[in-house]
C-alpha cells in the first residue's frame, strides 16, 4: 500500500453532498479489500488472527441490521449472550454456577477480571470507600508470569496499581509459571506489609504456547487470599481437547477466565468473554444504577452492563458468536483446535529436517519457534529480522518475530483452518530464500510481484 493512498485515507474530507450506495461499494473495491492485514491466507503465520468463519460473517451482518444494544433493557440478542457464555464456560471445563460477557476481546476481559478482583479483596478486608480503601489500595500488589501478555500490566495501569507494584514472575525452563517463584515473591511482600490481591496464570502464552500450571497456584491464592485469575485468551478453551486436558486439571477452580473466541475458532474480530464461576463478583464491582435505567419487570435477569464498564453493547457479539458454535458443535470445535495442534507437529517435523533451521522449545499450543543458523557466526537475532521483513514484503507467506530468552527468533502461529502441509512448506521455501538474499544479488524471480489466493 503506497504512502499516497494510505494519506488518501487519513486525509479524506467529508463532501458537501451524499454519495450513492453504489459509490460506497466501489470504494471498497478499490482503496480496502485489496489491503487487509492478510490474515485471511492460508500462509498467514505471523499472529494469532484467525480468518473469519462464514456462519459468523453472515450473522454479524444479520445483527447489526438488528441494531440492538446488549447492556440494557431486553431483547433475544441478551439472552443469546447469556447461552453462549455458558456454553464457552462449559467448553472451558468451568462449574455450570459460571455468568458473565462477551467483550471486544482479551484486553477488555483481563481488564474486567483485575477490576473484580480488586473489588472482591477490597470488600472482603472491609475497605471498599474511604479512608481503608485509600490505605489498602496503595499496599495492593499482582502477580503473573513474565510471559503473560502485555495487557495484563495494561489493565493493571488501568485500575491504579503502579509498575513498582506488579510482579512478573519467572518461568521455568518451558516457559510455564514457576509455583516456588511466585509463592517466594508472595511471602516477601506479606513480610513487607504489602496486600497480594491476585495472580494471574497464561493458558498459552503469546511467544511459546506455554500452559501455566494450574492447581498449585489456585492452592497458593487460596492459603493467601488472593483472587486466580486465568488469561485464556489463546489456550482457555484446552480442556475440551482430550491431548490437552491434563494440562487444565483444576481450571474449574479459578475466580476467572478469559477466553477469545475470535483467536481459537476464528469468531471475526471482536468476540473475547469473561466467564465468572460466580458472576455475583462482577456485578459488585460494575452494577450502577440510575433513574432512567430501570429494568421495570420485577423479574429481570441483571442487566448485562451491570457485570461490565459498557452500557451500549454490540448484539453482533453474540450473535456471530453462537452462529459459529453452531455451525461447528462441540466436536467440530474439537476437530479445529487439533487440526492446528496437528499443523504445528508437521512444521515442527518440516524445520527439524532442514539442517539449516533450528527448532526451538515450544507448545502445547500451536506456536513454533526457530531460528536460522548465521553464516559466519553473524548476529541472528538481526539476521532473524531481516528474513521476516523479506518474507513479508514478497507476500507469498508471513510470519513474524518473538523474543525468547532475551534473543529474536522466528514464531509461526497455527490458527488458519485453511491452512495446509503446503502452506508449510511454501513457509519453509520462503524462510530459506530470504536467508539466501544476503549472499545473492535480486533475481528476476525475487523481484515478482506478490502471489495472491
């Protein structure tokens, strides 16, 4: 995409007079379709950015004709919420006790899950307002593996705690929480007055794929008083996966769950959720009333923004959301998930192979990591940079790059249900091409342009 047209798009004025229907079309055409992010193609490795599933592109398209708010008042697109939360709940291995909501994604989630659980341990010590909520609030402290995802110290921010209060604790060597580093970190700030209020666990980590383990974590926040919560974002729907399953052991006894439909079963962007095995904590911590907000049956369900910070909700949430889990059922979600687990094993097989990759620690979710041996012991965490730029911008493949034990490495991510043994190799030819452009001049074949599907 050129600097102009991307100036074009920014720049844009608004005309006097209306355009035709007809016209908004062709825009489209020409200035949008032809520049998406490219998530779309099988041979799309560098995130986890699913392609969007068609039953649930249909039914966004359904919903927003609807144009019905989800947060208050009644209408079927609430309740629909309400069913599809429990179903992903049920997915997840979490008790059938188990409310909560769809958000915009796992940002939004973790952010509700911290702000809960602030809430919870507040109320709990008798410092919810005043004078013991300034005190208590400046002593709160958090913990979670220094291989979370960034928008747990986001949401952190979000809710008042400063950085000299978070703890990111140290992984194992396989990338996992380590349970005697935290309960070590935990004891300390005990011993210096300071209030552990919440560990947050990573059911697949962004770089690697790790599952933080579970049960010892859950002991430990229980012996303290802390709030569990889980970031699933990628990996929170495992326990459905019987390759997986052991992993979960104990994931029906976290506070909290973050799950992101739109990553694992390719929901179009936009469908994270929040599940609370009990939702009662998220409408302590969120309800707010005013007079012209009345639900006026005596019998209503809680409003759904009484367990959030939205009022004006998109039914297009749940709506895309329940079409796609529809259309796959329980052993079609299954069948996905271990599809890309499967796709993971053969690139990790198709690297091994190649004497000049490395395969490197990965997994159980369907990430790989690897590197390409330097010629003449060059530097390769630049060497790894300069191959991900070169594959991207000849636009057969894309994959990205991802610090691991403080050095750049390759990371392709399996979440494509397009994706083929043929994409793979494709991925590997690429790999090895944009290596070989340090040592050869540009070819005819190099300089073509990109190769679309």
């Amino acid at each position: 995409m050129s600097p102009q047209q991307r100036a074009r798009l920014r720049e844009s004025p608004l005309a006097h007079t209306g355009a035709e229907l007809g016209e908004v079309l062709d825009f489209v055409r020409e200035e949008i379709a032809p520049f998406p992010t490219g998530n779309g193609h099988p041979a799309f490795f560098a995130w986890v950015n699913s392609p969007p599933a068609p039953a649930g592109v249909i039914a966004e398209l359904l919903a927003c004709a609807m144009n019905a708010t989800c947060g208050m008042g009644e209408n079927a697109l609430m309740d629909l919420e309400r069913g599809t939360v429990r179903t992903l709940a049920a997915l997840a291995g979490l008790p059938e006790t188990t409310g909560g909501v769809l958000t915009s994604g796992g940002s939004m989630a973790n952010l509700l899950a911290l702000a809960s659980a602030r809430t919870w341990f507040l109320t709990r010590r008798g410092s919810g307002d005043g004078p013991a909520y300034d005190r208590d609030h400046a002593r709160l402290t958090l913990y979670y593996s220094a291989q979370a995802h960034m928008s747990v110290a986001k949401a952190a921010a979000c809710i008042g705690l400063p950085a000299h209060r978070l703890r990111p604790v140290a992984a194992d060597a396989h990338d996992r929480l380590d349970p005697a580093a935290l309960r070590a970190a935990v004891t300390d700030d005990l011993d210096a007055g300071l209030l552990p209020f919440c560990t947050v666990t990573t059911l697949g980590t962004t770089a690697t794929g790790a599952v933080d383990p579970l049960e010892p974590v859950t002991d430990l926040c229980r012996s303290t008083g802390m709030w569990h919560h889980a970031d699933g974002a990628w990996g929170g729907l495992g326990a459905a996966v019987p390759a997986l399953a052991s992993l979960y052991r104990g994931v029906g006894s976290v506070d909290s769950l973050t799950v992101d439909p739109h990553k694992t079963l390719s929901v179009p962007v936009g469908r994270g959720a929040l599940l609370v095995p009990d939702p009662e904590h998220l409408h302590t911590a969120f309800a707010h009333r005013a007079s012209y907000l009345t639900a006026g049956e005596p019998d209503a369900l809680p409003w759904l923004s009484h367990a959030t910070i939205e009022l004006t909700r998109p039914g297009t949430r749940a709506l895309a959301l329940w079409a796609t889990l529809n259309h796959l059922g329980h052993d079609g979600v299954t069948a996905l998930i271990e599809h890309y687990l499967t796709l993971a094993d053969q690139l990790r097989q198709k690297i091994t192979a190649q004497t000049r990759l490395e395969l490197l620690p990965s997994g159980p979710w369907p990430v790989v990591c690897f590197s390409i041996t330097a010629p003449d012991n060059g530097d390769q965490d630049e060497l790894h940079a300069r191959v991900a730029h070169r594959v991207q911008a000849r636009g057969r493949a894309y994959l990205a790059t991802v610090a691991v034990h403080d050095h750049t490495v390759l990371r392709a991510c399996l979440c494509n249900y397009r994706t083929t043994t043929n994409d793979l190799d494709l991925l590997i030819r690429e790999v090895l091409h944009a290596a070989d452009a340090d040592h050869s001049p540009p070819t005819a074949a190099s300089a073509q342009p990109p190769h679309h599907r």
